[in-house]
C-alpha cells in the first residue's frame, strides 16, 4: 500500500488528506499547459472562458500524447461562468469531440477554484472512480455578463415572456424604465456580498493592520516582474505556455510581464482604493485572460501507457476566514495545515510559491506566519510557522507579474511547480492560495 506520511508532532492536529492510498492508484500529474496570460479586453477578447478551456485542454492533449480513448473526464473551475452554459468541462469535452463516455464537470471556489478542481480529480484517481482526468481552470473577465438592473430586468420580463399583448402593456412597460438612467446597465463590481468591500479595499486594510509599507509592496511587485522576465528569457516557460490562434493573429507569449519595471518606476504610480493607501495598479495583479490545465493519471494506468509523472500532491488544506476581518489571510493557516498533513515543516520544503494577488496580501501572510502569537492563535501551534527563504520563494515570479484569469491560476501554479520539481531535482514544494469570501487554499507536491 502507497502512505502519505503522517502529521508531524507539532502543532495542532489535523486529519490527514488521505492516510493510505492503494497500491498503483497514487495520482501523478503527467504535464501542464497554460495559454498566454493576458490582460482583460486585449488580445483574448473574442475567446469567452469554455474558448479558452478548449485550446489549453486540446493543447495538453497534443502535448502529451494520451490516446483520448482512456481519458476519463474533466474537471474544471471558473470564477466567471457562462450563464447558459457553466458546466464548461462538458463543453470543452463536446466541443473537442472527445469521445461522449468523457464525462466532465464544473467547481468555482473563487480564486482557489482551479486548485480545488485539481484536488477533486486527485481524490476521485486515488479512491480508483477514474483512472486519466485532465484538470483546470480557465476565465475571461473580457466576456464577462453585463446585467441590466433588476428594475429593468422586471420590467422588460413581459416583453420577454409573451405576456405584453397590446399597445396599452407596451406602454406600460416604457413608463416602468424611466429615467433612463436606472435602467442603464453597469459593469460588475467585484465586491464581497457580505462586507461591500472590493479586494483591494481588504488589502489596503490587511496592509495597515500588519504594517506593510508601500515601499515593501513595490519591492515584491518588482521582483516579481524581474524573475518572471528572467524564466521568459531563459525558456523556462516554453515548456508549459502553448501559442492560441486569434482574429488578429498569434498570441506566443504572456503580455504583462515587464522586465524593465523597477521599484522607482512603481513608486510613482497613485494609490487606486484610498488617497492615502499604498495599493496601486503595479502591486496588484490585474484582471487577467486565460487557461491552464493538468493531465493526472495513476501510477498504473502512467506505468500501462508508458507515461513518467513529474509530481504528486502530498497534502492539501482548505480553509475559511472572517471577511470582516482579514479576508485574504487564509493561505498563513492554510499552508501551515497542509504541511502538517504532509509531515513537514516550511523549512523542510524546497520552493514556496503563494498567489500575488496583491503585495500587502502576500506581505500579511508572510508575516503573519512569522509571527509567535498569530501561531498560537489561529493554529494552535507554540512557535511561529516560520520566515520563507527568499531564494526558495516565488522563484519564476507570481501572479502580479503574469497575471491572474481566476480559475486558472490554481493549475499555472501546480504546472510550474511540478515541472521546476522535476527540473531542478528538489524534493517538495507547497503553494497557498487566497480567495473571495475568505477563503484559503494551499497543497504540498512532491517529485516523483
């Protein structure tokens, strides 16, 4: 039988993942691609979510060769689903003509939802329901819906339905869309339900709280352009992003990343949600175009179909948070939980890589797993998690510098991670992810 270690001494105990996973069904993640990512209302304008799923899920196929006789099904996440349509892991299957026995379905936990479609096909190869699943996660804010105004919306309904018959219903329903001015639609807030707040408001506040300068956000933000700029320049990235075909020609390449920025380049960019905040355009990562995409298999499915894993999940950790409170620190409990189920301690693992969302939420969680008593309190733990090696950190760059479609950063990550795994011959890796509603992810890899 195939065993995931078991939790380490310390700290708060936790359930494991999985304590024992039968001989052969153990999932190894096989490849990854991703398309370019770019920015929103740019060059993948024209390709809503289930367009994007399709290239970056024909891509892998190509790249890797698996007969499409043996995959199983999809998995996929997405934070902005189509409206007629959200089930796009079935229409990626149907739009590619796989063959109708590959099933497929659809998760969306915010900006974890790529991860968490991941994990699922993990769970489901490693019980043995399935023994191939290709996993990811796509979004396009670019086609993002435009609601009218529920005013409008009940108004208009009549009209829509049949139910207006004659000249006095028509007129009716023209004296209910007056002034014009409330029926006019509007592009979507992305707002939390529950506070009001837009995410960068909550990490203006997590940078106050936590006492993340601005100076400290640039920094992170520069750096990771540089490193991002520096895998491009090497071709480390040439093994996962595939080139996608648009009215306009070819899109080879991530088009955010700038190389040439530098902390006094973004020193002079204004504060976007408080005229006194430190959160600006450049340390943030900005709305985003793209998919990504993983193909999972088990061990004796990989070993029957001649196949060599690069990685495999070890643990993983999904957690909740008050989004009153700090709504993006869930990584900081997270991670710590994930190592834990996979017997190790931060300094044990050799690359780190946390979702940039923003700077100051990247800085809060830093700190606040540096921190003694933010251990003691939210994890039960007597000593702080501790400090993350600069050098084992975000090490090709992160989200503010490439770029963030919702659903797909979860599988860029695990993609980079994996492969940087094989690679580089270092033995474990953890990622944390922070999303709407408070919500946190995280999960440790190891090579294979």
């Amino acid at each position: 039988m195939a065993t995931r270690k078991k939790p380490a001494a310390s700290g708060k105990k936790t359930p494991s993942t999985s304590t024992e996973i039968p001989k052969g069904r153990r999932a190894g993640i096989i490849g990854g691609v991703r398309t370019p990512f770019v920015r929103a209302f740019s060059e993948f304008m024209l390709l809503d979510t289930i367009a994007l799923a399709g290239v970056a899920t024909k891509a892998l196929l190509e790249k890797t060769q698996v007969p499409r006789s043996e995959l199983d099904g999809i998995v996929w996440g997405g934070v902005i689903l189509p409206t007629l349509s959200p089930n796009i892991a079935r229409e990626v299957a149907l739009d590619l003509k796989l063959p109708a026995s590959v099933e497929g379905y659809t998760v969306t936990r915010a900006c974890a939802s790529g991860l968490q479609a991941i994990t699922d096909a993990v769970s489901a190869i490693e019980r043995g329901d399935a023994d191939v699943l290709i996993a990811g996660g796509s979004d396009s804010t670019s086609n993002a819906a435009v609601a009218l105004p529920n005013k409008a919306v009940h108004a208009l309904a009549p009209l829509a339905f049949g139910k207006a018959k004659g000249m006095q219903d028509y007129l009716g329903v023209l004296s209910q869309l007056m002034p014009i001015t409330d029926i006019l639609p509007a592009m979507p807030k992305i707002a939390e339900r529950t506070t009001g707040e837009v995410m960068g408001e909550s990490a203006e506040k997590m940078a106050r709280r936590n006492g993340v300068t601005r100076q400290e956000q640039d920094a992170l933000a520069a750096r990771s352009h540089r490193l991002a700029a520096a895998a491009v320049a090497s071709g480390r990235f040439e093994t996962e992003v595939i080139p996608v075909e648009t009215s306009k020609g070819w899109v080879h390449a991530d088009t955010i990343i700038r190389g040439d920025t530098s902390e006094e380049k973004l020193a002079k960019l204004r504060p976007v949600f408080a005229k006194d905040g430190t959160v600006t355009a450049g340390n943030a990562t900005p709305l985003t175009d793209g998919a990504s995409c993983i193909l999972l298999m088990s061990e004796e499915k990989a070993e029957a179909l001649g196949f060599t894993g690069l990685a495999a999940f070890r643990s993983w950790s999904y957690v909740g948070v008050d989004p009153t409170d700090q709504l993006l620190i869930g990584p900081a409990i997270a991670m710590p939980r994930a190592l834990e189920r996979a017997g190790l301690e931060l300094n044990d693992v050799d690359l780190v890589d946390i979702h940039e969302a923003f700077a100051a939420q990247v800085l809060s969680v830093t700190k606040a797993m540096e921190s003694k008593a933010f251990s003691e309190e939210r994890l039960g733990r007597s000593t702080a998690v501790g400090t993350i090696d600069d050098a084992k950190f975000n090490v090709h760059g992160g989200s503010i510098a490439i770029g963030h479609p919702f659903g797909a950063t979860g599988a860029r990550i695990v993609t980079t991670l994996a492969n940087e795994l094989a690679m580089s011959d270092k033995e474990t890796a953890v990622l944390g992810i922070c999303a709407a509603g408070g919500l946190g992810a995280a999960a440790v890899l190891e090579r294979v």
